[in-house]
C-alpha cells in the first residue's frame, strides 16, 4: 500500500520552545501559502480514501487540499504529552539529560499522556487496518510525530531516534507500508 503521508503546516506555536502534541493548536499564518505550494504538488495523485487527524492543523490542510470525502480517525492525533503539553521546553528539560528523558518516554507515558510505544500501536492499527482492506494508495493528513511512527514502522528510523528528524510542515512523504 502506498501512504501519501502529508504533514500540517506550521501552527501558531514554535514547538522547538513549547511542547504540544494533541493540544488543538491552529494553523500559523502563512497556512494559505503553505497549503497553496502543497495543494499544486499533490495535484495529480489521486488517492482511494483520504484521512485526517481531527486536530484542527491537520483537519484545515486537508479541507483547502480539497481530496474528498475526508475521513478523521484519533488515532492520527500526535503524541500526547500528558501534564507537559503547553509547557515550556526549557522548564520541562531543566536539569535533565534530554536523550534519557526520550528514551525513557518510548515505553513510559507522559504523565496523564502517552508513551512513544502507545502512540506507534494505534498509528500501527491504523495502517493495518487500510491495509488489511486492501487499499492500494491513500492519503492521510497528520503530524510529524505520526509520520516518524510509520518510519520507523517501515524501518526507514529506529524509535528512538525519531524526535531528531522532523519532516517539515506542509510537506507529502510518500511510504510503501
């Protein structure tokens, strides 16, 4: 199955100094832009289902790309941070070693959230699940950390390492699952 995978565009949040995963933050202002440059390089593929994440940054993208119908599914969410969404980085990290903190989180949950391993089970029951359908080629409108989810899932990057590579806002990473 081929997985047009299309990350949101920018938010109104810089997630290098704040953490939000599923906190329902919107898209920035350059959203038309973004999605104009994305809408006319995706043109010509032509999905059989296309699917999005309900949070808004997602959901807004796929509504202006215009594929339909659009199917939203929670299990596109990003990660949830639990207690730390909206929190600064720097107060979250303080005083910490920020690879054992990662590598902690790929089993642990966030308080009140989600470990990694959570997270990479339902973006995998997701998958499987279109595939086990038979879909050929499909469309789905998520989040960064959904994409290194299936990276990883398809051996592209290890778990582990996935908060180190980031694919940019609006941006289409095609992947053979």
């Amino acid at each position: 199955m081929i997985i047009s995978l299309i990350r949101h565009t920018s938010v109104l949040l810089d997630g290098s100094t704040t953490c939000y995963g599923q906190t329902d933050v919107d898209v920035s202002s350059n959203f038309f832009v973004e999605a104009e440059t994305l809408k006319k390089s995706i043109s010509h593929l032509n999905p059989e289902a296309v699917f999005s994440s309900p949070l808004k940054r997602a959901r807004k993208l796929a509504d202006y790309i215009g594929f339909s119908p659009i199917i939203e599914d929670d299990r596109l969410k990003e990660l949830n941070f639990g207690q730390l969404e909206l929190r600064e980085w720097s107060e979250i990290l303080h005083e910490v070693d920020v690879e054992k903190f990662f590598e902690h989180h790929i089993e642990h949950p966030f308080p009140n959230g989600e470990s990694l391993l959570q997270q990479q089970t339902r973006v995998k029951e997701f998958f499987d699940e279109k595939k086990n359908l038979g879909l050929k080629h499909i469309m789905v409108f998520c989040h960064g950390g959904v994409i290194n989810c299936v990276r990883s899932l398809v051996n592209q990057q290890p778990l582990r390492e996935i908060f180190t590579a980031m694919a940019p806002f609006a941006t289409h990473i095609p992947i053979e699952y």
